[in-house]
C-alpha cells in the first residue's frame, strides 16, 4: 500500500472521530424539532456561552405561536423563571441572562403548551470568549497530533519504519495539549489546568494520560516490541478521545460563589 493510501485513510479517521467528539459534546447546540399543525421546524439551541447575554432564536416558527423560555441557576434548588418569547425581526426571541465565568443556567422551551427538549432540561455554560490565534492553534495541533498518532499506527501494522512519526506525534500533542490547552483554559476560565491533581476535568485528564502513554512508547522506541506498546498508545488515544469534549469541567459554584474545578 503506498503512503498517500495512508495518509488517506488516516485523514478519514481522524475526521470521523472529531466529528463524533465534536457532535456528542457538552457544549455542542442541541438540535430539537417542533411541530406545529403538521409541520416540523428544525433549530438549534445553544450549551455554551460567553460572557453576555444568550439570544435564543426560535428560527421559523409562526407569529401564531405562544412561546416561553424557563430557566434557572444550575446545581441549585432554585425554582425556574419564565419569560416570554418577543417577536422581534420576524422571529421569536428570548434571553438567558449571563452567569459568572464557568456559571451554568439549565433551561427549557414551551412552544404552544409542549416542552422542548422533551426529555430533559438543557445545560449552558458561560465562559469568556477566547481569541482565534489561541484556540485556532490549540484544535489544530490536537487534530495533527490524532492524524499523526493514526499514520503511526498504519505504519505499525504494516511492519514500516514509524520512529519519526511517533516523535512527531509526541512533539504536536504536548504542544496543543500541554501549552495551547491551559491557555485556552486559562483564557475561557481562569485556571491554567484542571485535571490531576488539580480536578476532574476530562479533557485535561485524557490529554495527560495519552502523552504518558506517547511517552512510554517513545522511551522504550528501541524495545523489540515496541509496536505493541505503540499500538496501544494509539488505540488508547482512540479510546479515550472518543470521551465528549469538556465533560466534568470547570463549573461555578453558585453557593460558595467560587469557581470549582472538581465538577
């Protein structure tokens, strides 16, 4: 098999699981459909928000409608607010109040009586906005270092030389994960790292295992069974990567009124 075979398929999965990452994350729009008298309307309500108030738009639907947006402080006990949904541009149009930086509001939508979603209220975090030059490199450097991880592996099994692109991997995933990470981090919450020791951030904590895993396999790189130990350092990064992005992350706590980097 040639190279750019390789490379091809390497490209593929790599796409394909941050395409999966991306869609079952915590922080990805979730899609609800309403029907209304027959017909269905398709639009996207947000989980992730900056440091201003949250427009939510009900894209489509009818003047006709009577629509309502609950919401309230998330953990607490406290009762949901409501308020309607204003007409404004040829669209209904409601807003969820901005919360402290890692703040979590849960909410849902009545249109005409029904909830949306139906199944249980939404979660969104309020996080300061965090500029193109730091996350643009942060996401790529994460997706090379999968891309190079995956070519890696094909190598492996194909019995080829992989030396220079395991260290090539290393190199991209301690850069995105170990520098642009915590500054991404850093500018959307405050801290630099919330993961082990620190928290229970997921993304933090699957970065760090799969570098020392990386790291096992580049310092046993003259082992005669080295494949295996890389081979498996790719398929946990597979594994572990495959955890939706931003889960147990950083939340604010509205009680003690301090940022908790253990949720």
């Amino acid at each position: 098999m040639k190279k750019s075979l390789y490379w091809l398929l390497a490209v593929v999965i790599t796409l394909v699981l941050s395409i999966y990452q991306r869609m079952t994350g915590p922080t990805h729009p979730r899609k609800v459909t309403v029907e209304l008298a027959g017909e269905q309307y398709k639009m996207k309500l947000p989980r992730s928000g900056t440091q201003q108030d949250e427009l939510l738009v009900l894209q489509g639907l009818p003047q006709t409608v009577q629509a309502q947006l609950h919401y309230r402080r998330y953990p607490t006990s406290d009762e949901y607010l409501t308020t309607d949904f204003s007409w404004h541009d040829d669209q209904w149009q409601a807003v969820l109040p901005a919360q402290p930086v890692g703040g979590k509001l849960q909410y849902y939508v009545t249109v005409d009586g029904q909830d949306y979603p139906s199944d249980e209220p939404l979660l969104i975090r309020f996080r300061h906005d965090v500029p193109a030059g730091i996350l643009v490199p942060h996401i790529l450097l994460m997706f090379a270092s999968m891309l190079f991880a995956v070519y890696t592996f094909l190598l492996v099994v194909t019995r080829r030389e992989y030396a220079k692109w395991l260290k090539v991997t290393v190199a991209t995933l301690f850069v995105g994960g170990f520098i642009f990470g915590p500054l991404v981090q850093h500018t959307a919450f405050g801290p630099w790292w919330t993961g082990f020791p620190f928290g229970t951030d997921l993304t933090d904590n699957k970065t760090l295992i799969s570098f020392l895993f990386f790291v096992a396999a580049l310092l046993t790189l003259k082992w005669k069974h080295n494949k295996w130990v890389v081979g498996f350092a790719v398929l946990f990064m597979i594994v572990i990567f495959s955890i939706p992005h931003s889960s147990y992350g950083t939340e604010y706590n509205y009680t003690t009124q301090q940022l908790d980097t253990a949720k």
